[in-house]
C-alpha cells in the first residue's frame, strides 16, 4: 500500500505542476528510478569450466579481497589456476569440492581442491579470518585428501550416510588441517553435517551443524535419537575439539548458520517441526518447519530460544544470520503464508512465497519484520551482511517483478541475482538485480572492510552490466558481482540517487528547481531567487514570480512578494490593500508614516498614539493591561496581560518556572510542573506522580503521607517490600520485608530474607513452602505456598516439621536422621538403610539380590528360594534342589539329597553312588543293579543281589547262577539245592531229556527274538547313520532354556525333574523255589547338562556317564 500511494502523490504532482505556466521547464527524473537501481559494477568477474554447470555456495571477505568456494563435477579455471575433478561419484552429483581467492580488482591469487578421488565432499559452510584464513565444512564420504604434502591431513568417513568436517586453508592458499565428526551407523540414516562456521572472540573456531546417533566430536560423543542441533568450539590453530554441545528435542531439528556477538554469545539458526529445548527453553513448532534461534553463551550453554512461526499449513525457512555492530540479530529466509516474529511483528506474503528479514534485539526481543515479495514471483533471501555504518545488505533469487517496499526489481528473464538495502529501521532503500535472459543462480554475499557488497552466483548465457559483461562457456559458469553502494544510494527515499539528487537529503522526487540554480526548491533557501530567503521574510516564495529583485520599488515592504503580481498588501500592515480601515485614517497636513515598533507596536496597521485601544494586541485592553506595552497572555496572579512564555497562566515575572509550564502553587514555587496535580511542583514533589505523596524521606520510592497511596511502614530506613507492609528492608527482592523490633515473621516478616524464592515456614524446619516442581501442581490445596518457577529449599511436607535432604525431597519428616524422607525410607529406624528396592523386607545394602524379591536367608540373603527352605535357588544360591523344601546339599553330587530327614536321603552322602534298592540311596553299586554294594550279596554281579539262604546262588530265577531253591541251601551242582542221589541211567534220561526239550525251545525261541531283532537293530542302524558328529564338549555353548527343549517320559518336569525311586528292596523270602521272579525297574540316569549345538541338535550328559542326543522322536545313546 505504501509505494501506491506514494505514486498516486507523484501522479497529482505532475498532473498539478502542469497547468501551472512556467517560464522554464522543470526537471523531472525518469519514473523508474524510483523502484529499480541499476548501477556501474565495481567488479563483474567469470569462473568455471569449458562443459556442464559449477556451482557456487559461498563467498566471503578478506583484507585481499573475496574467497570463493563451492562443489562441482567439472574441472575448472580460475583464470590460470587448473583444477581437476577426480571424485567417483561425480557420476551422480557434485562431489568435488574447490576454495579460491580473488583480490578487489578481480586477479585470481590462488585456487585448489581436496583428492576426493576415492570419495566425495560436499560445502555447506565457510569462514573467514582477519588473517585471510579460510574454513569449510559440510559433509564428506570415503577416503580424501586435503593436500599433496606427506603430512597432508588425510579422512576417511566410512558412515553411508557421510561424516561432517571442517578443514583449514592459510592465507596463501595451502590446507593447514582437517578433521571430521564420526557417527555410528548402526543400520540407520544416522550422521553429522557442518552447516555453519565463525570464528569466537577468543580466536577459535565455533561449528554449527546437526547430527543423529552417536557422534564422536573428537573425544566427546553426543547421542540423540532424533536430528538435533550441535555446537562446537575447536581450536583453530590445530582443530582440536574444545567443547561441544547439543540442543534440540522431539521431532527433527535441522541447523543453519551461526554468528557471533561483541560479548562472545554465540547465535545458531535452523529449524524444528516439533518441539525445540534446551536449559529450560523452548519452543513449540507451529508450521511444518518453524525457524528457531538459539543463543548460548560462550562456554555452550543456551541462553535464550527464539521461534518464528507460521500457521500449521505454512513453513518459514531460515537461510543466514548475522550479528550487528550493536549485538543485534539479523535472520533472513523465506516463508510461505504468514509469519509471527514476535513483539506484534507479523509478516503475510503476497503469493509463492516471499523473503523474510527480522531485527532481533540483543536482549530477545523482535524489533522489527520486513518482507519482499510479489504475488506470482519466486523470491528467495539467501544471505544478509551489515555494513560498517549500520546498513544492511540482503541477497538472494529473483523472477519477473518483485517489489522491495516502494522498490521494484524487474529479472531480466527467468531468475535473477539480487542486492537490496535496508536502513537500520527496515526500511527498504533500493534493490538491483543481476542477470541474463536464462535462470541464473545466487549463492552467497558478503561486505568487504571497503563496505562494498559482492554476490556470489552462476550464470549462462550473456549479463549485460553498465559497460561491462560476462558470458558463460558451457552451461552454468560462477560470477562474482561487487557494486558501490554509493551509486544505489538514496537518502531522502525519492526514488532519485544521491548522486543526481538536486535535494539529496530532502524528499523530491519531482526534482523542481523553479529558480534553475541547481537547488530544487524542497531544499532550496532562495526559490524565486529575488534576494529574500523563503524562511526569512519572504512571503511569496513561489508566488509565480521567478528571478528578480527585491526593492522600494518592486517590493514596497520587502516581504518578498512582488508588488505587481503577488502583494496585496503593499503597507504589510496586515489588512489587505483593499479592505485596510487604516490605510489612509490620517487628516492632511499630517504626513505619511510607516509602521514600526515604536509607532504600532502590534503592527496592525493602526497607529498606537492615536488610533489603537489596544497598542500590544494582546487582547487585553490598554486600561486593564499591566503589561500594556508588552503583548503578554497572563490571566493568573498578580499580573494580567503581560509576558507568560510557557503559556501557563501567570506572568512570567512571577512565574519560578517562566519557560515551563506548571501549576505548582504549594512550598513557595509558583507555576512549575506539577504531574500529579497535588500542589507540589515536581522539583519538590519526591513522587511527582502521586497526589497523594510527596515526600520520601528514605528515598525507597514509597510516600511518608501515611494517608496517602501505598504509605512507607519504614519511613527512615528504605526498603523495596511491598506485600507484607510497603517499604521496608527487602534484602532479596521478593516483596517480604525482614523482621525488626516491630515487626516479626508471624506478624508475616520474611522467613527467608535472603533467599527470593521463598518467604514462608509454616512448619518453621528451615525449608521454604514455595514448590517450582510442576509435578507438585496436584498437591493438597490447603497446604501453605505458591508455585515459584526456580523456587530453591521447597518444601515437600510444608505441613509438617522435617529435616530430610535426600532426592530432592527436603523437610519432611526423618526419623533415623539418613537424610531419607520417613515415606521414602523403607526402613524409617535405620539411618544407615533406607532402600528395600525388591520389597522383600531386607535392605538392598544387605540384599544379595536387591532388584528380585526372595526370602532366602541361609546361604545369600533376600534371594528367590521357591521351595522355601532358607536356601537361595541355584541361579543366585546353592539351593541343589530348588524345588524340594525337604533337600538342599548333595554333598557327593550323585542325585541324592544329604538331608537325612529329607525326600530320598542319600545313605552314603560323602561317595558317589547310584544304588535306590533295598532302602540304600545314593551308594556304591559296582554292577549298577540298584543294590548298594554294602547289602548287594553279589555285588560285583548285575543279575543277582540276594541269597536268601546264604548257599552262593541267587535269589533271582532270572539272573546269573539262579538258585532253584532259594530258601534251601544247596550246592553247586543242583544249582543251589541238595544234594540228590538217584539211579544215573534213569536220571541221565530223565534229566537229558528235559534238557533236550528245554534246549529245543530256547533255540526255536532264540531264533524267534533274532528275526525280530533284525528288524530293530535296521531301524538302531538307520537311526544311527544320522547321528551328528561328537560336539566339543570343551566349546559348548550356554545351557539353553530347558523348558523349550523336546520332552520325553522320563524327563516330564522340566529343569528341576524328580525320578520316582523304590524306596525299599522287593520281599525275597515269600518267592518259592521254582517261581519266576520279576525282573525290577532300572531306573532312569539323570540329566546332569543340555544344550544345542550349532547345527540346532540338542544334546545331553547322564550321569551314567552316557551321552545322549534328540533325534525327533526319542534320545539316542552315543
């Protein structure tokens, strides 16, 4: 709306000015000047290679001139400086990266690239030093080189996703040193990115940059789950890593540049989509991406988080930021929709997106917010820089017809280069746009020590400049363009350039110069140049007359309008010729006079002697005039009419305040300024602007009147209280007074007098009931205090009189005095214990298992024991049968417990042994029988165990050397019976032929059993040639989960199984001699250890010394 309106002037000026007739012409300068500047380049330099495009990204300012830098695929010239592009990916993005030097006159002095032949770097910040050093940093992949010397800095960043770096280059153009931020992959898009550098008061060098994962700075690792913000400090002799740190929260963070105050603060930009905090500051991101900018002090600690927000829908980009002479902050960007900087500043756009620059005052605040932009366009804010005199220079991408405030800059096809001025107060000053009928590119700008502002660019095709051009050689070629801002200036914002300006300070944009002497009349002393000043007696200054001279005769009363054609009060009496009552009231002979001071002293015509009542015309007739002589509007006092300078009322000469105006009548001083209007004049009044208080004999801001506003209960000592009484010694500044003599703590004195975020002790144990904990915000309503942000020693029981310390939780009741609130103390009595984490009654300070509640108590303490027999299971204890309350210790390890009184007490608990027959558990049985070998009558024999008649042949029909009398000794040849004396022919055939008939059977048996056989031992066989190879029982894996292993019957209860075991020998002595007896059950060898080897087979130790393996279907010996 502002630069409409401002035309519309212009239009009615010009339209105005042309029906008035003028003896010469006027000047008017050409209209499109006020919108766009186009200015003689100070430098308009070319860079790059014969084919495709190069890219730049920065540029910055040197005492020798400009340093340039960029990533391209390209080799490239910088006049006779050759580079190479090596990079293997060059194939699919710009992976080289080169650094070159320009002096002012556009001579390059240097130009180099990193090796990145077996990797790639990518640019994505630069600095310079006062010493004309120069840093890069961004992003690097692979293997490079930073050098062709032996010690050449050499880095190898292996992360997929690449590693942020920083490198050095001398003055001379030589690399000094490189270093990089690793992160660890771990199968994610994790990595670190330098985005932004500066170097800090103190010579280091500050990097700006975002990473995620676990990056390794340099010996300090940060880890964020999410994309955050880091800042580091690196010395910039070495590129040591000084100190780092890390800002951000929910949601990505992205950062930007990064710039440095007068006071060493550094200032980071970027962006959140979330929420944005660090050392209790924040920021809620409102848009998809909100720009933020963090201030931390120079150790790394955040100062202050400021956000830029726009709607939900609409996003705001920042792109630079830098830091003014007087510590402001300058952030320019783009955004689209709206944006709300803050401080009622709020920018909306016009279409497309438009720029953005926003003043940040060094204490926080927005001073101000400005934008560029059209409704179609595409603007862009690339970059910003401040001159040494305060001005701000803004650079970025333009297209077709953008408007800068009342300026316009038009592209000169497809998108531009531009460079605008604001004032100090954001008001745009000009804008002038560089280009040629293709897109072209910006990058970057910077302000040298000359305060010439140079953009940074690529280019393609032909930019006609002033006198001078560039044309690319092949596709996109870098430009450097440097212009005086002195040829775009424009004081008086006219649209006219101070050069051609004939008011440069002095807005004309018409540039009338009715008198032609080179002044245009705005500015001009002397318009009509008839020897009268316009401001100093000349009534007519463009009265229509031009060029002449004032005199007696011309000019009757030399008030500069010409008597012909401009006066018509030739007398200057002050009443026009024709209507002038005392033009001629005289009686000839009287002569002719003229008015002056001694003869009309009002100079109104008529002559005081005999012709004016009133002589000073003021009003005030001369009768009743005290000051008749003197014109005066005094109506107060003593004095009417006379001289009352600051127009109050009353004469100056009574007036104390004669030059200004008041109202005071009270303590001897008349007339001066009273605000409060209380009588007191404000030089006597110590509160000016209370009525009802006008001294202050302590000087504490608060009146003695103690009728009046806030009274001073302290009148002689000073005091800022203001809650508890008004006035009185406030030491920390919370509004409570301290106690005195008069006035103590339960009268509502301060119980805390020192400390500001605490006032009052109910329970008076030394702790403040003000809470800063939000968390306690649910608390009991009715307990004393206030929420307090910061509030220290708060009180967690203000209720109640303690003195606990320990976790934060202060004053509440302590009973063994360990510091542990009684509620938070497990045990409230023992001021060496107080915390039973497990809940299982015993101190984790003696809890052998503090984090798993348990009740064992005589082996570990506070144990599992699932059985409940005082001994911890096995995982933590010695528990040998966890499960069994009755068995806890088997001594010889052979599956029988030494409990005597317990489940299958061993018999034998200091030997090995396996035997479970007869009573015996747990002894030696040499032929594994069951039968312990001290009651096994045969104990080197399997088969056979009892001999009940004691003759040397068994009891069992079954077994070896079976006694066929078992109750009846015998001897050997009847087989254990008596001996039989008989008739040999007749017992030989007896005998023989039952041997016969007996032999015949056990052969037709026998074959029988081998034909069934047969077909076992094939399925034995088959099953066997599956069988694994041995494991190495050396290398076994850890014991598996046993209760996820195959089950088979005689191992049906998991981990902890139980065999059933014959607890007493079978009874031997009713068998009758001839009667079969039943063979007993062997019982089953336990497992002693199981696992699964490499190839999934599980495996398992019996403690019959067997191994065994699971084939799908049952376990196999080995």
């Amino acid at each position: 709306m502002r630069n409409r309106s401002l035309l519309s002037i212009a239009i009615i000026a010009l339209f105005l000015a042309s029906l008035i007739p003028l003896s010469n012409p006027i000047e008017l300068q050409d209209e499109e000047s006020k919108f766009q500047a186009n200015s003689e380049p100070e430098l308009l330099i070319q860079a790059g290679g014969s084919t495709g495009h190069e890219n730049g990204s920065f540029i910055d300012a040197t005492p020798m001139g400009w340093i340039v830098s960029g990533d391209t695929r390209n080799s490239m010239s910088f006049g006779s400086f050759q580079l190479q592009a090596t990079s293997i990916y060059n194939t699919q993005l710009d992976a080289d990266s080169y650094v070159a030097s320009i002096d002012e006159q556009g001579n390059w002095q240097w130009a180099l690239m990193p090796d990145a032949s077996q990797g790639l770097t990518l640019i994505n910040a630069m600095a310079t030093s006062v010493t004309g050093d120069a840093y890069i940093g961004g992003l690097i992949f692979g293997t490079v080189t930073f050098g062709s010397t032996p010690n050449a800095p050499v880095l190898n960043a292996q992360n997929p996703y690449g590693d942020g770096f920083i490198a050095k280059v001398d003055a001379m153009g030589q690399w000094v040193w490189a270093t990089q931020f690793t992160t660890a992959t771990n199968n994610a898009s994790n990595n670190s990115i330098v985005t932004g550098l500066a170097e800090s008061m103190a010579g280091n060098l500050i990097v700006s940059g975002t990473h995620k994962g676990m990056t390794d700075f340099g010996g300090i690792t940060k880890t964020n789950a999410d994309a955050e913000f880091f800042l580091a400090d690196l010395d910039r002799m070495s590129g040591a890593l000084n100190w780092v740190s890390t800002a951000g929260g929910i949601g990505n963070d992205e950062s930007g540049g990064v710039a440095l105050d007068s006071m060493g603060n550094i200032w980071q930009t970027g962006t959140t989509s979330g929420t944005f905090s660090a050392n209790g500051k924040s920021h809620q991101a409102v848009s998809q991406a909100d720009t933020v900018v963090v201030k931390w002090n120079s150790q790394g600690v955040v100062q202050n988080i400021i956000g830029l927000a726009s709607a939900a829908s609409e996003i705001n980009l920042p792109e630079d930021i830098v830091v003014t002479s007087n510590d402001d902050v300058l952030v320019s960007g783009v955004f689209l929709g709206s944006l709300d900087a803050g401080g009622q500043n709020t920018l909306s756009d016009k279409g497309n997106g438009d720029v953005y620059v926003v003043k940040i005052l060094k204490s926080g605040s927005t001073d101000w917010a400005v934008s560029a932009g059209s409704s179609s366009a595409t603007e862009r804010g690339y970059a910003i820089a401040e001159t040494s005199t305060g001005d701000i220079i803004v650079g970025g991408l333009i297209s077709t017809s953008t408007d800068f405030g009342i300026h316009t800059a038009i592209s000169n096809g497809g998108l531009d280069l531009y460079m605008a001025k604001l004032d100090s107060n954001g008001n745009w000053d000009w804008v002038e746009n560089l280009g040629s009928t293709a897109d072209d590119l910006f990058a970057d700008l910077a302000v040298n020590m000359s305060d010439i502002p140079a953009a940074f660019g690529s280019f393609q095709s032909t930019i006609n400049k002033g006198t001078q051009s560039v044309t690319s050689s092949g596709g996109l070629d870098l430009v450097i363009w440097a212009l005086d801002p002195v040829n775009n200036a424009d004081s008086d914002n006219d649209g006219v350039n101070d050069l051609t300006d004939n008011c440069p300070s002095t807005n004309n944009p018409l540039q009338i110069d009715s008198d032609l002497d080179g002044d245009g009349d705005e500015c001009d002393y002397d318009d009509d140049n008839d020897g009268i000043t316009d401001n100093s007696g000349d009534d007519c200054p463009r009265g229509g007359a031009w060029n002449w001279t004032s005199n007696a005769t011309t000019d009757f009363d030399n008030d500069g309008c010409k008597d012909s054609s401009e006066d018509t009060d030739d007398d200057n009496d002050g009443i026009e010729d024709d209507n002038d009552a005392c033009l001629s009231t005289y009686t000839p002979p009287r002569n002719w006079w003229t008015s002056d001071s001694s003869n009309d002293i009002d100079s109104d015509g008529c002559r005081d002697a005999d012709e004016d009542l009133d002589d000073d015309g003021d009003g005030f007739d001369d009768a009743a005039d005290d000051c008749n002589k003197i014109s005066g509007t005094s109506t107060m006092g003593s004095y009417q009419g006379c001289v009352d300078s600051d127009g109050d009322g009353w004469a100056d000469i009574e007036d104390t305040c004669p030059n200004t105006a008041g109202n005071s009548t009270l303590g001897g001083t008349l007339a001066c300024p009273d605000a409060d209007g209380d009588g007191w004049a404000d030089v006597d009044d110590d509160l000016p602007n209370d009525a009802t208080q006008w001294s202050d004999v302590d000087g504490d801001g608060f009146g003695d009147n103690q009728d009046g506003n806030t009274p001073d209960a302290c009148i002689n000592t000073p005091g800022t209280s203001i809650l508890d009484r008004v006035g009185c010694p406030d030491p920390d500044n919370d509004g409570y007074s301290s106690s005195d003599d008069m006035w103590s703590i339960s009268d509502g004195a301060d119980a805390f007098p020192t400390d500001d975020t605490q006032w009052s002790d109910w329970d008076e144990d030394g702790f403040g009931d003000n809470y800063g904990n939000l968390s306690w915000i649910d608390r009991n309503l009715n307990w004393p205090g206030e929420y307090y942000q910061y509030a220290r020693d708060q009180d967690a029981c203000p209720t109640l009189p303690g003195n606990s310390w320990q976790d934060d939780i202060l004053g509440c009741p302590d009973g063994d005095s360990d510091g542990w609130a009684d509620f938070m103390d497990a045990f409230p009595s023992d001021p060496d214990e107080y915390l039973d984490s497990d809940g299982d009654g015993i101190a984790d300070g003696y809890d052998n298992c503090p984090e798993v509640s348990g009740n064992s108590s005589l082996d570990v303490l506070g144990c599992p024991d699932f059985d409940g027999d005082g001994w911890g299971d096995p995982e933590v204890g010695t528990d040998w049968k966890p499960m069994d309350p009755s068995q806890w210790i088997d001594t010889d390890g052979d599956g029988y417990g030494d409990q005597i009184d317990g489940t299958n007490p061993d018999s034998c608990m200091n030997e090995a042994g396996y035997s479970f027959e007869g009573g015996v558990l747990g002894c030696i049985d040499s032929d594994n029988d069951g039968w312990a070998d001290i009651i096994d009558k045969f104990p080197e024999e399997a088969t056979q165990w009892n001999d009940t008649d004691e003759d040397g042949f068994g009891d069992n029909p079954n077994g070896k050397n079976a006694d066929e009398c078992p109750e009846i000794a015998g001897v050997a040849k009847e087989n254990g019976c008596e001996a039989v004396i008989e008739e040999a022919s007749g017992s030989m055939l007896k005998y023989g032929g039952i041997g016969v008939g007996v032999l015949l059977v056990i052969i037709v048996v026998g074959l029988l059993i081998m034909r069934g056989v047969g077909k076992d031992e094939e399925k034995i066989w088959a099953t066997d040639s599956q069988i694994p190879a041995m494991p190495d029982f050396n290398a076994q894996p850890a014991m598996p989960n046993m209760n996820a292993q195959p089950v088979t019957q005689a191992d049906q209860t998991g981990l902890y199984a139980q065999y059933q075991q014959q607890s007493a020998s079978p009874d031997l002595s009713n068998l009758a001699g001839n009667q079969a007896v039943v063979a007993q059950q062997v019982a089953e060898p336990s497992v002693t250890q199981q696992w699964t080897d490499a190839n999934g087979h599980t495996w398992r130790s019996m403690s019959d010394g067997t191994t065994r393996w699971w084939n799908g279907t049952d376990w196999q010996k080995v």
